[in-house]
C-alpha cells in the first residue's frame, strides 16, 4: 500500500481540505490588545483538524499491532509538528492578523508552504489515514487509483518540472493585486488561495521527496530547489524594495500596528526574501553536498571495480 498512486494525491485533498478563508472589512480591524482572543474557531477546519488526527493515531495503532506494517517514530514525530504547524496558520492569532498586516498573511502563507507541507510529505500520513479505514474501503480506493487513466493524470502533474511550473504559477498568480485583494474581499478566493499554496506545496514536496523516480536524482533536485529559491527570492525583493503600495486594501488598517502600509509590504516582503529564501537554500545545498558525495562513492567504486577486473587479469594470466 506504500507504494500506491493514491496515496500523495490523497494527501493533498485531505490536508487541503480546512483551508479555508478570513476576511478582514475595516469593521474588524484586530487590535493589538484583541491579539491573544483572536484564534479562529471554525467548526469546519476544527472538525477536520480532529478528524485528521483521529485517523493517523488510529492507523498508527493499527498498523504497530501488524509489526511488518511498522511506521518510525520519526514520521509520527513529523506529522504531529507538521499538523501543529496547520493549527498555528489556521486557527491561531495569525489567521485573523492577516486580514490587518499583510506581513502577517505572507508569514501564515510561508508557514503552511515551508513548514507544514514538507512535515507532512516527510510523514507520508495517509499511510496511516488509510490503514484506520475498513479494509474494504481501502481496497477500492486502491483499485480506483490503480485505473490507467487516473495513474496518468498523475504521472503527468507531478514531474518535477510540472510541478516546479503548477507551485511557480501559484505564488506568483496570486500576489498580482487584483487577485491578492480578492482574497481579502470573498472568501470563496481566499479560500482558494490557500488551498492552491497548501496543495501545490505538499506536490513541490512530495515529488522532491518521494516522487516517480524514487528519490530524484541530486543534479535534478539542486536546480528544482535553487531555481525555486531564485524566483520566490526575487517576488520577495520586488515587494521589499517596491516605493509602489501593490495592495491599498491594506490601507487604514495597518496604522494599528505601527506600520505604514507600504512599511508593511515591505516587511511581508523580507518575510518572503530571507526566511523563505533560506530553508530552500539550506535544502539545496544539502542535496549538492549529498550530490558531491554520491559522486565521491561512484568513483571510489569505480576505480574498486577496475582493480578488481585487473588483478582477475592478471591471475588468469598466470
């Protein structure tokens, strides 16, 4: 059941699915003394948050009591920080300060796609979502995602540059003002924001991870992360040293918090550029550095095989 299809496409669906949106009229601009009240109790993300973790304890139980089914306390350590990470974006202050600081919506932004996505993949959760289900409800959704034109569709969404286009499109898309204020404005876009980040996120991670050719190979995998790192850097740079507010929504709001809203924009922009910027880039330069040594063992082994074949020669020889 490791192995199916299913399995990250089924990720995808179930974390996405409490990711749903705020909006901020000037009629519910956040205080700072209002801050510590302000967490995000929707019945819907709450309820989904629960139901999450009841399955994956409960496939875990399941799956120790079978010890060839047996899953690393690793993962589960992942899954529960990456879980606590969705609370965090979701349900804590910080949903409710993006509506007000659009440093504080880049920072939940950031959260759910360099923090909770990655923990997620790494924990490979529907391992377990899937073992806490009846066994016969397991084995049609296996034989569904088994169907050609299903492992196709698949197949064709999460090459690496597929998705390295599909998460680009995303993050670039919806920090176009018209489409970013949107968002602020319906619901039905925010929520479509979020999803759209949390979803291609768990895909950049989870093809970098656990993608079609295994583990893809460290020279692909550098240019994915590095090039990911250069074009969110240079979104970033643009917000930060732009002399031009790119979302007037935020006008008026941000006065309560001390900031002008181009100072604002700016910091969301830093948020993006620097942290951001960095876990790719220290993500990358762990996959060169395992590059280099990959390259290291090759030509040991090589050079092995060939003092091997030689002194073969020599003793036939003799």
């Amino acid at each position: 059941m490791k192995r199916l299809v299913p399995i990250p496409l089924l990720m995808v669906l179930s974390s996405c699915t409490p990711v749903f949106a705020h909006t901020g009229g000037e009629s519910e601009i956040l205080h700072r003394d209002d801050l510590l009240r302000a967490w995000t109790w929707d019945p819907l993300i709450i309820f989904m948050l629960i139901v999450s973790l009841v399955l994956y304890a409960l496939g875990v139980m399941r799956m120790r009591a079978r010890s060839e089914r047996n899953i690393k306390s690793w993962q589960i350590a992942s899954f529960a920080a990456g879980w606590l990470a969705l609370v965090f974006a979701l349900v804590s202050p910080l949903h409710k300060l993006g509506s007000v600081l659009f440093s504080a919506h880049m920072g939940q932004h950031e959260v759910l796609m360099l923090i909770a996505a990655p923990l997620l993949v790494m924990s490979q959760p529907m391992v377990p979502f899937l073992w806490a289900l009846p066994f016969a409800w397991r084995e049609s959704i296996g034989e569904f995602f088994k169907r050609p034109a299903i492992r196709r569709s698949w197949i064709a969404i999460t090459g690496p540059l597929a998705v390295w286009i599909i998460h680009g499109v995303a993050v670039w898309g919806w920090h176009l003002p018209v489409l970013y204020q949107a968002t602020l404005q319906s619901e039905l876009a925010h929520a479509i924001q979020h999803t759209s980040f949390l979803g291609t996120a768990l895909l950049f991670w989870w093809t970098l991870i656990h993608g079609r050719f295994g583990r893809m190979s460290y020279g692909i995998s550098v240019v994915y992360v590095f090039t990911t790192a250069i074009h969110t850097s240079i979104l970033g740079a643009l917000l930060t040293f732009g002399r031009e507010v790119w979302y007037p929504i935020y006008a008026g709001r941000t006065a309560a918090w001390g900031l002008t809203p181009l100072e604002d924009q700016q910091l969301g922009g830093l948020i993006m550029w620097v942290p951001g910027g960095l876990v790719f880039i220290a993500v990358g330069l762990g996959l060169f550095a395992a590059w280099l040594s990959e390259s290291d063992r090759r030509l040991r082994f090589t050079e092995l095989a060939t003092l091997s074949n030689s002194a073969e020669r020599s003793k036939s020889e003799v």
